[in-house]
C-alpha cells in the first residue's frame, strides 16, 4: 500500500494538532478558573509582598595608570613618592570589598532591625519613623536567633517580651539578655500609643557577605569608562540612600588614608635625618665660635680668599658627595632591617639617579597596594603572595642599584678630593689660623644649607598631606526610584495569565502521556495499514444483546454502520467468514460478535457464530442459552454430523450458533484437527455469514490457526482498557500479514472518544 504524499501528512499533523487542542477546549471552564485562580494569586502576592526599590548613585574614578594623580602640575610634583597607578577595576573591587561594607554598616548601627507589627504584614521602621532606638553594648551569636516584642506603656516605662516572658523596664535602663546588652530610648517618632514593635539582631558579618556578593551590583557605565553605578534593592529606600552615601564617604576616606601613608614616612624619615643633621651642626658651629675665641681672627688675605673660595667649591662638592653617599647607606641600611620588608621605602632626597627613583616608586606602590588587599584578604591569598614575589625581586633590583649609585658617587667624591688637594697646595702659605677659620665655617655651611633644604622638604610633605583630595567625584548623589522595582507588576500578571492557561494544559497534557491505555483513535493511526470498520459507543444496560428490530439507539445505528461498511472495506469482495479477535479478554469480542449476528440476520442473512474461544467460552452464556455439545464434541467424534451440534440463537431466528461444548485438555492442538475445514466448507454452503468468536491473539494463537479458513478479520479495541503497549500485537499481525483483510473496530466509546470515519478510514504511518 502507498503511503501518502508529504503534503497528506503535513495536512494530517495540522489536522491532529487541531483536534487535540479542540479536545483540551472542550474543558474551557477549567482554563478559565485556573487564570481566574492565578491572577487573584498574583494580586495578593503584589497586594501583600514587601515592595523593593532601586536605590543609585554614580561615581567618576579617577583613573590613574601613570601614578601622577592629582599632584601632577603643582608646586609640588617633583615629590613623585606620593604618585600611586590606579584602574577603575580595582577600584570597584574597593568599593566591594566586605570590611568597607562592614564598617559602613557598622556605622550606620544596621545590626538592629524594627518592625511595626501589623494584621497581615509587618511595616519595618527606620530612622526618623523610629519610636525607639536600641544602642548596642555588647551582642554574640546567641542574640541573632533572639526575637523581641516592645510595647510602649507610657512616657517613662515599656515591656519586652523574649521567650515568652515578659518585663517591664525603664527608658535607658541596661538590658541584659541571651546574647545581648542594649539599651533603649526614645526615638524621633516616639508616642505613647504606638504599635507593638519587633526587635531583631543581625549579624554584621553576614550581612556584609551578603551585600558584597548579591546585593550591591557596581558597573561601569561602558566599557572602559570611568563613570560607575553603584545600585543595591532595598525595602526602605531611605536606609539605601544613607548606606550608599556612608559607603562613598569611607571609600573615599580610606582613599585618603592610603596616599596619606607615604607622606607620613617620608616626614618620619626627614625628623631623624633632621635630629641627626642638628647635633652635627651645633657641634660645628660651637668650634667656630671657639676658634674665633681663642685665636681673635679679624681679616684674610684677597688672594688666599679667591683660593680658599675654589678650594671650598671643591670642597662643598666633596661634602655633597659624601652626603649622597650617607643618604645612600642610610637606604641601604633601611632596606637590610627585617622590620622594613613590608614598609614604604622614603625617598632619595636629591639624589638624581632616575632609575633609582623609578625603583622605588614601582617597589612602594606594590607596598600600598599590598596593605589595600590584606584588609580584605588572607596573606596567603595568591594575588598577595604574587605581589611579595614582586617585591622580593623589586627589593634586589633595588640594592644593586644603589651600590652601582654608590660608586659613581665614589668616583665623583675621588675626583674631587683630587681637585681640593690642588687647591690646597696653592694655600699652604695661608696662616693656618686664617685657613682653620675658613674651613670650619666651610663644614658650618655645608652643614646648614643641607639642614635648611631638608627643612623645606619637610614642610612641603606636611603641605601635601594637609591637603590630600578624594580621587573619586560623585556624579549623582545616591536616590531611588519612586516605582518599585519588585515585585513587577505587569510581568507578574502576564507570568500568572500563562501559567493560568498552560498549567490546566500541562496537566491534560501530561495525563494523557502518562495514561498506558488507549485514548482515542489516534494512539492506533501510528500502526501503518490498520484499516477502520468503525466505533461502538457505550452501552448503558447490562444486555449482552442490544439490538432489537425497530431499535434506534445509538449503538444499534453504530451496528449497521458496522454492517454497512463490511462490504465496502474489502473492495466488495464477500466477507462470509468473519473471525473476531483482541489482544486480551475483556474488550467485548463476544457481545460483538452476537449483536453484529443479530444486526445482518435482520437483512433477511442467514448467521452462525461459532464459539472458537476454546479457554473461557461465553457466547451461550451471553445469549442466555444451556451448554450442550458443541464444537470440541463434533471435532472429536468422528461420527457426529455437524447439524447435531447447531443450535438456534433464540435471539433472531435467522441467527444460529455453535457452542464450545466440553472443556478440551489441549485446545492448540484441536484446532488441528482435519474436521474443521470441512467443516468450514459445509457452513459456507449453508449460511450467509459466518463469524468465528476466538481466544485473544495477545495471549494465545488459537486465531492465527484460523485465519486461514477466513475471509476477513475483525480487531476489537476498548477505549480506556486497551493498554498501549498491546498494540505492539497488533503491529505485528499487520507488518507480517498474520490475519486476513484486518479491521479495526473501537468499542466502549464515550462522548470524548467518538468519531465519525465515513466508508472506512485508513491509518498510515508517517514516514
């Protein structure tokens, strides 16, 4: 047999989408409670849920990736130490960080929430809307589980409930209880008659965690930008707006803090070269004075003054020289102290070797940004670790560095000592009380313009560290939207109108998947070649036998539509013998095979039916008729004649019957026997029809034994009893052509399972 053209099934498909959704329609009163349900749902979810409102503000990072930051083009730029690189990523990892949340709900005493008890939600309280406040003295884990009631008795005295037990006690009493020690007193809303209040204590902790990983969200506005959002939900707005604002402020303030840090050593580090420099310098001027005392020096010589003046030039170069140098092994000191591997290194103060400067910039802002991640992070973390390793190569580069400025200087101060000798050959003529007074105020000098130079250094570092500016600018001030962001109305009701209409769907859907049993007709389609005689509704009487002449019943105009059908299934080739089969017991083989007798013997047809089921035979019982001998008798008696055992139905007088008889030991191997075809061969001559009610193929082959003494065979199914999986049967009897001419009829049908084929239908596989 062809199958049909794609275009057939592409119709079919569209076809069978539309009746399943016409069959799921036909419960629209189902669809339309559950939307019904669902929106009332979702309006007492909005009516009753905890608003949430946005709450943002926008901030400019000064993005710095040079270090020159704010000092860049100000009297003071040539103090590069203060120079620290900046990104807007590590900035708003900064800003995430958990100890700067921590301390700003610290600050802001978020450890105490207040809720106004009301009939059906509780409206929590903040700020100016406070009739109380709690201050906290001393809270541990044990007072995080802890609930408090609070009721305000009047203007001096209130009660707490906790544990079930109840106290009254004074405003700004001391309260002591599992976990806790607070007092209380009055708020800015405070009255009399207020609300039972709720008290309850959170854990600073965990709540730090919570808005560093899910609630505070920090974005860049685009990509690469230094514009930032800073954005958190919260149910007061007002607390968001104060806990954004508190959180720019100590971000920028530990920004402060941190370019602060430098400026501080660098002072530390000018004061002991300073106390240092004034114990020379008194000593040196205390000789002068002595000398001058003692030896009454009055006037020089203008020659010896000229040369003195060159030799002392030489000589200022050579005290400059070996002043680097004590600056250098004071660095190199510095660097050798163990205490030092984490401290900033001070600056070079004159000495103008530029990769020295660059090492040390590079080596103290990894020293700053070192101390910035540990206060969020373990030592062991490997961002850290990763940085030590920098510095500890940093550090090295460092020391060879200043040994390679070391001996330059060296070769400089040679040189000029070589120079001053020269100089001084030419002076030897000198009294030497005149040349001892110039030397002395020579090293005077030395000694006061290098006090006076770090002097002037030092106040320029206390200038810049009193004038240190936040590197971030606040764009727009924290403020939240008026409209809640959740939860969102209009998505919410559209959420609730699907799911209204598909859940009603799911389950219809789902009910008929998960159902094993034949549903309709479209479970057997699927077989390819079943070919449809018809349906049979549900009997409402207990008759086995329900056609009547003159009946106008349902099933009795299904019967002769059966009927009707049976000549034009088969090409109209005559169908005389008819075998009646199923895949189980139950499926109404029996009551069909009598009421289609009773429906053709009223076209003036002669019928017989013969009782095949040689296991569990209920034909004559159905019929209302005594057992006598039937056909296992006329099958092992070889002498019987087979009128003996036709009897008349008492059903129709054109309908007449051959019952099972006596129970055989081995019913497969009667069904041998050589007397069944002659048999066949003499009912043929004598009735009409002749229809053949067997044992179920699902269970036993009794039919197959059979088919070939048929002309056609009849397939029952029942709607609702049919298991799906025994349909497999009946694909096998098709593919491999097991019985004649198959046809399909659906028994049992209710209102929800019935359709109307025409002439016969065919099922094809889809392919």
């Amino acid at each position: 047999m062809a199958l049909p053209s794609k275009k057939h099934q592409s119709f079919s498909t569209k076809e069978d989408t539309t009746e399943s959704l016409l069959k799921y329609l036909k419960y629209w009163y189902v669809f339309a409670i559950a939307i019904v349900l669902c929106l009332s749902a979702a309006y007492a979810y909005i009516t009753y849920a905890t608003p949430f409102y946005k709450v943002s503000s926008t901030l400019l990072i000064q993005n710095d990736f040079k270090g020159d930051g704010l000092l860049k083009g100000t009297a003071f730029s040539d103090l590069d130490m203060f120079h620290a690189a900046r990104t807007v990523d590590n900035e708003m990892e900064v800003l995430r960080s958990r100890d700067l949340i921590y301390k700003t709900l610290k600050d802001l005493s978020l450890e105490t929430r207040y809720h106004q008890v009301g009939k059906i939600n509780d409206k929590e309280l903040y700020d100016q809307s406070l009739p109380i406040k709690v201050v906290i003295y001393n809270l541990n884990n044990k007072a995080y589980a802890q609930k408090l009631n609070l009721i305000i008795k009047n203007e001096d005295t209130f009660s707490i409930t906790n544990n079930g037990k109840r106290v009254t006690y004074r405003f700004d009493q001391l309260i002591t209880g599992p976990g806790y020690s607070i007092k209380v007193i009055k708020g800015p809303a405070f009255k009399t008659n207020f609300e039972p209040i709720d008290i309850a204590f959170k854990d600073l902790y965990s709540m730090a965690e919570y808005y560093s990983l899910t609630s505070l969200t920090i974005l860049p506005i685009v990509k690469d930008a230094n514009t930032i959002v800073i954005s958190l939900l919260d149910n007061v707005p007002q607390r968001g707006v104060d806990i954004l604002n508190k959180l720019i402020e100590n971000y920028n303030g530990r920004n402060v803090d941190t370019k602060n840090i430098v400026a501080r050593n660098t002072i530390r580090f000018i004061d002991d070269r300073l106390r240092s420099l004034s114990s020379d310098l008194s000593v040196v001027e205390q000789d002068v004075e002595d000398y001058k005392q003692r030896n009454r020096v009055t006037n020089f010589n203008a020659d010896a003054e000229i040369n003195l003046k060159t030799s002392g030039n030489y000589d200022q170069e050579l005290s400059q020289s070996q002043i680097q140098l004590d600056v250098i092994q004071s660095l190199e000191e510095y660097l050798n102290q163990e205490d030092s591997k984490y401290e900033i290194v001070p600056s070079t103060l004159g000495i103008g070797d530029v990769t020295l400067t660059n090492l040390i910039n590079r080596y103290n802002d990894m020293q700053i940004d070192r101390q910035r991640l540990l206060r969020s992070n373990k030592s062991s973390n490997p961002l850290i670790v990763n940085i030590d390793d920098q510095l500890v190569a940093l550090k090295s580069n460092l020391k060879e560095n200043l040994r390679n400025v070391r001996r330059g200087l060296s070769l400089a101060r040679n040189n000029y000592l070589s120079k001053s000798n020269q100089y001084e050959s030419r002076i030897r003529n000198v009294p030497t009380i005149e040349r001892g007074l110039m030397e002395r105020n020579r090293t005077q000098a030395v000694q006061a313009g290098l006090y006076e130079y770090l002097l002037q250094k030092r106040e320029e570092t206390a200038l810049s560290l009193s004038a240190t500016i936040p590197t971030s600018q606040v764009v727009d001030k924290p403020a939240y939207n008026t409209n809640p962001a959740k939860p969102k109305e209009a998505l919410i009701y559209l959420c609730s109108l699907f799911a209204g209409f598909l859940l009603p769907l799911f389950i219809f859907f789902g009910k008929d998947k998960l159902n094993t049993k034949v549903q309709d007709v479209n479970d057997v389609q699927l077989i390819g070649g079943t070919r449809i005689l018809g349906e049979l509704s549900h009997k409402e009487e207990n008759n086995t036998v329900v056609i009547k002449k003159g009946s106008r019943t349902t099933i009795s105009e299904l019967f002769r539509y059966i009927r009707s059908n049976l000549g034009l299934m088969n090409n109209h080739l005559p169908s005389q013998v008819l075998l009646v089969t199923s895949g189980s017991k139950g499926e109404g083989k029996t009551f069909f095979s009598i009421n289609l007798g009773v429906t053709l013997s009223m076209v003036d047809k002669k019928v017989i039916i013969i009782e095949f089921d040689l296991r569990k035979p209920d034909l004559i019982k159905g019929i209302n008729m005594k057992y006598e001998k039937g056909l296992t008798d006329y099958l092992d008696d070889d002498n019987m004649d087979l009128s003996e055992v036709i009897k008349p139905s008492g059903v129709s007088p054109n309908m007449f019957v051959i019952g099972c008889g006596k129970l055989p030991d081995d019913p497969s191997d009667l069904l041998h026997s050589r007397k069944i075809k002659s048999m066949f061969d003499e009912l043929r001559k004598k009735f009409d029809y002749i229809i053949v009610d067997t044992s179920p193929v699902g269970l036993v082959s009794d039919a197959f034994s059979l088919a070939q003494y048929t002309d056609a065979s009849i397939y029952l199914i029942r709607y609702n009893f049919t298991r799906k999986m025994q349909l497999g049967v009946l694909e096998d009897i098709c593919e491999n052509k097991k019985l004649k001419n198959l046809m399909i009829v659906f028994n049992d049908a209710k209102k929800e399972n019935m359709k109307s084929y025409g002439y016969g239908g065919y099922a094809y596989e889809a392919s």
